[in-house]
C-alpha cells in the first residue's frame, strides 16, 4: 500500500485530471508465514494482483520489482519503472548489543543469510516473516539484529537507527529498491499515463538484473545478488551467486551499452564458473529443511 501511494502521488502530479482508486488484494504471500524460500512457487506476491489487472478489475499494478517474476504473462507488460529508491540492505540492532559476541540475525532471504555469514565475524542467522513492523518488533525478541531493504523503511517512513550495507558485500537482490508497474499489453492509454514518471536509468538497471536472474534461474531457493548502476548510458553490473558452504562466492562484472545484453552475457559466465552446482545443493537443502 506504501508503494502504491507513493505512486499515486508520483502520478497525480504529472497527470492532475486523472483519478484514481486503489483495489486491495491478498496474495498468497501476504496468507502463508513460512519463510519464503520454502514456498514452492514464483511470483507469491503477485500473481492474483496481476490476475486482476488481466481481468479487468484493475487497469495496473504495483509491485517491488523484486518479487515479479523474469517472465511476465503475454496479456501484460511492465509499463514503467518509476525512480529507484535505494537498493542497499540495512541492519537494525537491539539496544545495547555488544556486536563483538554472536548475535541472533534474522532475515527472510537466504542471500542475506549467505551474506550475513560472511560479513560479521559472530552470527547465527534464522528465517523470520512478517511485514516490515512485525519484522522490527522481533528485535530482542528473540532476535539481536534484523536485516531489510532500505527501500522498505524509508517507503514506510520508519524513523529507526540502522546501519547501511555495502552493495560491494551485501549485493541486493535483483530489482531490489525498484518499482514495476504492470497493465494491459493494448491498453495504450493506460500506458501512456505510467510512462510519464518513468525513470529510464532505473528500467536499464532493473532489466540488466532480470536478464541476468532468468540466465540463471534464480529464486528465493538460490542466493544470488545483481546491482546495475547506469551512468551516461552504460550499465554496470555486478554479480555473485553464493554457495551452501563457506566456500568463496562466484563473482562477475560486466559492462555495456544493452541492459537485456549485460545481464545475459553476466548469467552466461556464471553459469560457466559454476553457479549451477551451487543452485542444486542449495535446492536439496531447502528440501530437507522442510
């Protein structure tokens, strides 16, 4: 719903004669509390909103680009990519913890938790859900630490002291930080409004990421991270797929011009690095953890 304001209001602005209502839907993902990488199935978060767009009861959607799957259905289309909020993680700590000794981290992603790993020297990471609040309030209860999107605190405008993550270290998720507004393929007119507070340098970077993710079939069941940042029409990405040990990641740069191209050619050298070893030992495990 913060998304969705917010985005109304981005709207409202360009196009003041043009009204508009919100339709609440529950997802999947908003029913179940088991952590995510344990539900199997895509698209949990968006599939019976966007099923109302298809249908007629909506004219678009609002959804963390994130949680949008790489193929998208033929009838839609994401029309526009509003500016990117920031994509970094953030880390929320209990008051008056002692950093220096192993702490509780809880985190609803298993990137998170392979990055977690590797970045603090004491720390044992455990799957939490909820919305952004109830992940929060878990914090010395039982938790020392909570790890969260930036983007999803200052959406909600929680004033909390956190600490910023590194992208170097802990690589967003792709598409993280970013908005996808779906509509009807032929409905233009709907189109044409959602492209006024598109955002182009964010549509380059989130599609570099979603080219990259769909090479190499990622999902909440395999850890991977993919920033693009676009600069004077070229993109940048930077990727890392992470294994179920505490073996050295898989890293890779690429630069170009194509987003869709960069994302491609990243996905390829993984995968020849090895990254699909590491995504069929992580699956097993979320099988048995079952």
């Amino acid at each position: 719903m913060a998304q969705t304001n917010q985005t109304l209001l981005q709207l409202k602005e360009v196009n003041p004669n043009t009204e508009f209502d919100i339709l609440k839907v529950t997802t999947q993902g908003d029913r179940v509390s088991k952590p995510l990488f344990q539900i199997d199935r895509r698209g949990i978060f968006e599939k019976e909103v966007d099923q109302a767009v298809a249908d007629g009861r909506a004219d678009f959607a609002v959804h963390s680009m994130k949680d949008v799957p790489s193929n998208v259905p033929p009838d839609l289309v994401i029309s526009s990519v509003p500016r990117r909020a920031t994509p970094n993680d953030v880390v929320l700590y209990r008051d008056g913890l002692d950093t220096d000794v192993e702490m509780l981290v809880g985190t609803s992603s298993l990137r998170r938790l392979a990055q977690a790993r590797r970045y603090f020297p004491e720390v044992n990471v455990r799957p939490i859900r909820g919305n952004v609040d109830t992940r929060i309030s878990c914090l010395g209860k039982p938790f020392d630490a909570v790890i969260l999107a930036k983007a999803g605190i200052e959406r909600l405008k929680i004033n909390i002291p956190h600490t910023v993550l590194p992208t170097s270290e802990f690589i967003p998720s792709p598409g993280q930080g970013a908005l996808a507004i779906v509509s009807r393929r032929d409905d233009h007119d709907t189109t044409l409004v959602l492209e006024s507070i598109q955002h182009m340098p964010s549509r380059a970077e989130s599609e570099a990421e979603r080219a990259f993710s769909q090479v190499i079939e990622s999902g909440c069941r395999f850890p991977v991270g993919a920033y693009a940042k676009s600069h004077n029409g070229t993109i940048h990405l930077l990727c890392a797929a992470y294994p179920l040990d505490d073996s050295v990641p898989i890293k890779c740069e690429v630069s170009g011009v194509d987003p869709t191209s960069v994302g491609i050619s990243a996905g390829r050298q993984m995968i020849k690095q090895g990254t699909s070893s590491f995504a069929l030992k992580w699956r097993q495990a979320v099988e048995e953890w079952k």
